[in-house]
C-alpha cells in the first residue's frame, strides 16, 4: 500500500507499505523524509 500524498522515487523498489506523507526511494525503497504535516509522530 502506498499512502496519501507519499511519493516514490523514479526507479525505486518498494517492498514495504509506505506511509502518508513520505517520501522514498532507492532500491529498496528507504523513507527519505516526510511532507510537512506528516510524519511518524502525527
């Protein structure tokens, strides 16, 4: 599952759910950051 407003990096490979907000890429794919507003905590 890809969460809302999450973005995937051109190329990556998701092998995990990805959370709301966050931002991943590489292979395989490691949350980079998290949008403004999101984030492990909220």
């Amino acid at each position: 599952r890809v969460g809302k407003d999450a973005v995937v990096g051109a190329g990556a490979t998701v092998t995990k759910d990805v959370p709301d907000g966050a931002i991943v890429a590489g292979c395989p794919a490691r949350i980079l950051r998290y949008k403004e507003g999101y984030g492990p905590k909220s």
